[in-house]
C-alpha cells in the first residue's frame, strides 16, 4: 500500500512539473482560469472631413503686446470721454485756426496771424512783430504754426522753437527801444530791464571762450614714431579749421585780440583768455543789434563756441553787411560763405574724426547732426535780413 501512494505521489509531481514547463514556455498563459475577452469595435456611423490640425499657442511676447495695446486703446477712450466740452481743457485739443497768414502792420513791420487773431508774446501778451528786413523769418514761423495740430501743442517750446527764439529777440529789442527812449536808464536789478536780459545773454557767452571748442585741441601725441598714428591727426585737423576761423575774427572783427589754445599745455584745465581779450568782446556783445545777439545766442549754444557763432554772425549778420562787401564775400564768392555746413563741420570735428575710425551710433550721431543743423539754420534766420545781403 505504501509503494502505491508512493506511484501516485510521483505521478501528480511529474504532472505538476509538466504544468510548470508548459507555463515557462508560452508567456501569454496566466495561471488562473479566466478566459480573454476580446474586444468589439463598433462600426462608424458617421461620416465628415478629419479634425483640423492643433494650432500651436501664441507666443507669450505676443500675447503681452496684446494686452498692452489693448491697454493703451482703452486709456486712450477713457481720456476721450473725460475730454468733453463743458471742460475749459478741451478747447486745447483742437486747432482753432484754419489758416495763417502774414501780415504788415501800420508799422510796415511783418505779423502773423492765425485768420484774424496775431500771435502773440507770451511775456508780454503783445502781438509778435518782425523788423521789414525779415520776411523769410517771418514766413518760417508762419510755417511752423501752420503745422501745429491742436492748440496744446503751442505751449511747448520745443515745438515752436523759432517763435520762442524770436519772442525772446522781440522782448529784448522792446525793452532796448523803451531804455533809449526813456532820460533815465532802468536800473541793472530791474526784474523786465533790457540791461538785465543783455547782461544774461552776455555773461552766458563769455565763459566759452575758456572753453571754445575751436580752441580746445587734442594733445600732440606721445610717440611720434607710432605706428597706429592717423594722418592726419585730428590736433592737424582742428589746427587747420581753427586758424582760419581766428584769422578772420582778430583781423575784421576783433582787431589786436589774442586768441590762445584751451588746452595747449597738456591740462585738463581749460586756460582763461587774458582780460583784455575779455573786454573787448564783452564791449562788442553789448553793441549787437537785440536780434543778432539772440540768434548769436542761439549759434554759441548749439556749437559750444563763441568763436563760431560770431563767424557765422559776421557772415550772415545785417550789421556786418559792409565788412563783407569790403572783403569782397558777396558776389562770385557766394558758396565759399561761412554757413550751416561750415559752421555744422567746424564745431563736431572730433566727433566726425572719431566715427570716421570706430562707426556711427545709429538713431545718436545722424540724429545729432541734423540737429545741430537745424539749430544754426534758426540761428541764421533770426540774425540775417534782406538789408544785410
């Protein structure tokens, strides 16, 4: 009985290692004894195009300008709606004037007029008038009123940089012609003197001839031998521009003055003129006409050089006009005047030298030199004049 149990024990165990093997080889067998169920799929029902392609997100800088303009548009509608007409403020946001138009005075003096009202002074509050030799000034400044849009815009001298210039040479010639005509001169600390308005000017101009750029010259370099040296150098270069400018100032203008170089010892430091060269042009300033000491004015802060401005006077300014003819500057000579280019290239001589090695800032350099040009153009406006060509 026991070789019995034996045979079957032995036979279940081969049994269950058959099971086992069997189980090893085929990977897909589980050992458990539910059946698979396999999957139904359903027929399509409906037919149609393919679904659109996915769009990829807009991009996060996108979406900022978006919203920024958004933004700015709803602002801009809010502003719209606090600008009504019952506001005192909305009357700046249009341009009241259709027309403007030149006009002369009892006076035969030169006035612009925006259709019937004058343009006025905004010191004084008097209608701006111009001189009869100055109808190309006065057709500038119509021009530039002409291409205001809204009132607002005449408040900010920037963009009426001409009426303001002239404004300023319209208060000084007033105040000049009140000072002459009264026996007793205003006093210097008189808040409206003509005196003070000239004594500002004056002592305005007189610290740039310490500092005049046509006198303030690169230092000679160290080893004259060095190869990386440019010809020519750019000391030549303001060497060359500057001796005529002087030439002419201390020959025609200035007779017996000594200019010297700035910085022709090496130093930082900027020497002073000597006094007698001081006095002479501090006595010349006072002597201008109120309208060329204005645009004079307006050339040495543009240049930064007092030397330049009273070149660019002598040959545009109406009270120069027999130095030129005895020079002979008229005529044939016309193109080899002393004007805006001259003037421009004389005064940024080390920033075009400069450049001319290393590149041009883009929207900086080309920016500043059609502004530096526009300066000496309003300045050649305001000092010049039909009697004076």
């Amino acid at each position: 009985m026991s070789c019995s149990i034996a045979t079957t024990s032995s036979r279940t165990a081969r049994l269950i290692c058959q099971s086992l093997r069997s189980t090893a080889i085929s990977p897909g067998r589980f050992l458990h004894p539910s059946r698979f169920l396999l999957a139904n799929p359903l027929p399509v029902t409906q037919a149609g195009p393919p679904p659109t392609a996915p769009l990829p997100a807009a991009s996060q800088y996108g979406v900022r300008v978006d919203r920024r303009r958004r933004q700015a548009e709803l602002i801009r509608k809010g502003q719209e709606l606090r600008t009504n007409e019952l506001k005192p403020g909305s009357a700046l946001k249009k341009r009241f004037w259709k027309d403007v138009h030149v006009k002369t005075n009892q006076d035969g003096d030169y006035t612009i007029h925006l259709d019937t009202r004058p343009v006025r002074n905004p010191q004084t509050k008097v209608p701006l008038h111009f001189p009869q030799s100055k109808p190309q000034l006065a057709t500038a400044i119509a021009l530039e009123w002409d291409l205001l849009t809204s009132a607002q815009q005449a408040l900010r001298a920037h963009l009426i940089p001409l009426t303001s210039t002239a404004s300023r040479a319209h208060d000084l010639a007033m105040q000049d012609a009140a000072a002459a005509s009264s026996e007793s001169p205003p006093e210097p600390t008189a808040p409206h003197s003509s005196r003070t308005i000239r004594n500002d000017i004056i002592r305005t101009l007189l610290p740039y001839l310490d500092t005049d750029t046509l006198l303030c010259w690169a230092p000679p370099p160290e080893d004259p031998d060095q190869t990386l040296q440019v010809v020519p150098s750019l000391r030549e270069l303001q060497i060359d521009t500057a001796e005529p400018i002087i030439s002419y100032l201390t020959s025609n203008i200035w007779p017996g003055v000594r200019l010297a170089p700035g910085l022709d010892d090496g130093s930082i430091f900027p020497a002073q003129q000597p006094l007698e060269t001081r006095a002479i042009i501090h006595g010349w300033l006072a002597g201008l006409d109120a309208w060329e000491l204005v645009g004079l004015e307006r050339a040495v802060l543009a240049s930064k050089s007092l030397c330049i401005g009273a070149r660019l006077l002598c040959e545009w300014g109406e009270s120069f006009a027999d130095v030129r003819k005895a020079l002979g500057s008229g005529g044939s000579q016309e193109a080899k005047r002393f004007g805006i280019e001259a003037a421009a290239e004389a005064c940024s001589l080390e920033v075009a030298w400069q450049t001319g090695r290393w590149g041009e800032v883009e929207d900086t350099h080309d920016v500043e030199k059609e502004d530096l040009r526009r300066q000496f153009g309003s300045a050649i406006l305001v000092m010049s004049g039909t009697s004076g060509s």
